[in-house]
C-alpha cells in the first residue's frame, strides 16, 4: 500500500503543478494584454534648422504620406520617419535616426524622409514629431 499511497501522491503534485502552469500562462497572456502601447521616442536628434520641406497627401488608397527632410552630419546615421500612430481624425508620425544602410551619405547630409500612415483615410492633419516636441503640423485634403 505505501507505493500505492507514494504513486498517488506524485500524481497529484504533478496535475497541481500543471494547473499553475496553465494560471502562470493565462496569468502572463492578461498582462500582456494590459500592456502600453508602442512607446515613442522621448529624445530628438534634430534643432528646428535641421528639418524642412513637410507636406501630406493621399495615395491611391487614400492613406496619408508625410515628407520631409532631415539632416544629420554623421553620415553613418540617416533621418527616418516611423512609428505612425492614427488617433480618429489626426495622425502622428516620429522623425527618428537609424544606421545609415547606403554605401554613402546624403547630398549635403539632407536625408529624403517619407512614410506611408496605413489607415488613414479619415486623417484630416498629421503631426511630425521628434522627441516630445512637434516639428510639423500638416494638413490634409479630404480623400475626393
């Protein structure tokens, strides 16, 4: 009887320790689901003199394309918008630096930026921010 009662007993510490895998999972899956967002960048490589030339417009299927310029004099490092976020009517979209991956640099260190915001039809004004502080404030024409 006593390998019977030991048989047992493992047997149960075995579906007991099945079941807190299972609550750890599910425990894990709603924290997971609770957290934040995608989270922006905080910090701005770029003064007010080292961006220009923003404008918005639609493409074919009515999302809204930012574009812009940005310097940067290290040349091993390119301007690049991302991050788009829509939220109802407006959209923001993050000037970032990235690894240049070109085998040189811009002319004169002006990189070319653009991004595409996917669904963004009903966007009537985009924001290009950098860090915390906002470089452009756009407007968009409806989509016709």
């Amino acid at each position: 009887m006593n390998a019977r009662a030991l048989l047992l007993t493992g047997a149960v510490a075995l579906l007991a320790a099945c079941n807190q895998t299972a609550n750890t999972t599910a425990e894990n899956a709603a924290a997971n689901a609770a957290a934040p967002a995608v989270k922006h960048p905080t910090y701005c490589f770029f003064t007010d003199a080292d961006t220009k030339g923003w404008s918005a417009s639609r493409d074919t299927q009515g999302n809204v394309t930012v574009k812009g310029k940005a310097r940067l004099e290290d040349t091993r490092y390119m301007g690049m918008l991302d991050q788009p976020e829509v939220s109802g009517t407006s959209a923001s979209v993050w000037l970032t630096m990235t690894p240049n991956t070109g085998a040189t640099g811009a002319p004169e260190n002006w990189w070319d930026v653009a991004a595409t915001i996917p669904n963004s039809a009903g966007v009537a004004s985009v924001n290009v921010m950098c860090g915390n502080k906002t470089v452009a404030q756009l407007s968009v024409k409806p989509k016709t």
